[in-house]
C-alpha cells in the first residue's frame, strides 16, 4: 500500500471507530427491553465517546491535507549530451543526472552552460532549444536557485517551454557564473529542504568541474 493510501485510511480510522461505536450503542439500545441506571450512564459516556471520534477524525482530515499527487509527464524519453564535450564532463554528467533521476522526483534534467545545452534528460516536450528567461538570467545574476513549487501558478512558465507542459514543479540552480541546471518533477510542492541542500552540492560540484575544462 502506499504511503498517500495509509495516510487516507489512518485519517479516516476515528471517524469509522465513531461510527460503528455509536450504530452498536443505538443497536443495543433498541434491543434491550428494560434499561438500568448504571447502563443509562453508560450509553451517554459511549456517546460521548463517539462523537469525540467522529470530531477528531473530521479536524485530521483539515489537519493533514493529501500529499500532491504525481501525474504522468506529456513528453518523450530523451538522452542527449552535447557532442563536444570531453569524456571526463559527459561521464559526470551522465552520473549526476542518473541521481537526480533516481534518487528524488525529478523527471527531467537540462544543463545550460552559456548559450550551450550541454545536457538533456529525462521526459522532454519537443522543444530542444533553450531560450533564457526572467527566470533564468535572474538566478545567474542572483547566484541563488529559484524553486517553483507549483509551476502552473507562475505567468513565467513559458519559458520552460522545452519540459513538458505539465511539469509540476521545478528547480533552477545555478552552476556558477555561467551555468544553469533545470530539474523538472511531476509532483508538486515535492522537494524537500533536504533535497535542496543535496541538489546545490552537486550543482557546485558540475559548476566547478565545468569552470575547470579547457574545452569550455
């Protein structure tokens, strides 16, 4: 069972306690011909006890929201490194972008090096250029990543036009002076601090191997 499934079914356990708890007690209450005192007490604190539950399980399901859910990215499979490049940078390329693929939500990986795209990867529109944008030139300028955790919401998206269109979330990190790396995920809101703090070390390390290679 997945982890959205268990959440659903412990969200919704105090409700159906409360329920069957208060159908048993209306049940036996219908069923027994003559009541004592001391069950009388007990059918009000059974009550109680139920519409407790009942409240409990309705405040958890304003509580804790649903986890986002993934959706299947619009695109095609793509595996492209610039030609180029010398065997040492496209092997380090390679080995980052299988992580980030393997090991977090993003589905889709594109290294920006100057007007170059040295690295396209992952599920991919059919656009193979990539145009800077406000976003992009203001996280070489910044030197800081922006993270768009809902990317549907922001009037910038379009120039993201080469990721699917339905990309759900998105991280640009900068990789040094000259460079920027896209990683696209098709879940929203999914990234976490921690990953952000993994993603930015690696960006430092393909930064400084890039900055470093004669041939760029």
């Amino acid at each position: 069972m997945a982890n959205s499934d268990r959440m659903l079914v412990l969200r919704q356990l105090p409700i159906a306690a409360g329920a069957i708890a208060g159908t048993a007690l209306m049940l036996n209450r219908l069923f027994t011909p003559t009541l004592t005192t001391s069950q009388s007490r007990s059918d009000v604190v059974g009550v109680i006890v139920s519409a407790v539950l009942i409240l409990m399980g309705l405040l958890w399901q304003q509580i804790q929201p649903r986890s986002p859910e993934a959706v299947d990215l619009e695109g095609q499979d793509v595996f492209d490194l610039e030609e180029t490049l010398p065997e040492e940078i496209k092997t380090e390329l390679a080995w980052a972008s299988h992580l980030l693929l393997t090991n977090t939500v993003t589905k889709s990986v594109v290294v920006v090096w100057g007007d170059r795209v040295l690295l396209r990867r992952g599920t991919m529109s059919g656009v193979s250029t990539v145009t800077p944008g406000a976003i992009l030139k203001r996280v070489l300028e910044k030197q800081k990543p922006v993270y768009l955790v809902q990317l549907s919401l922001y009037p910038g998206r379009d120039e993201f036009d080469y990721l699917p269109e339905n990309t759900q979330g998105l991280i640009c990190q900068p990789l040094g002076q000259k460079g920027v790396m896209v990683l696209g995920a098709n879940v929203p809101r999914s990234y976490t601090k921690q990953d952000e703090n993994w993603i930015a070390g690696l960006a430092d390390k393909i930064g400084d191997s890039l900055t470093g290679a004669n041939a760029l």
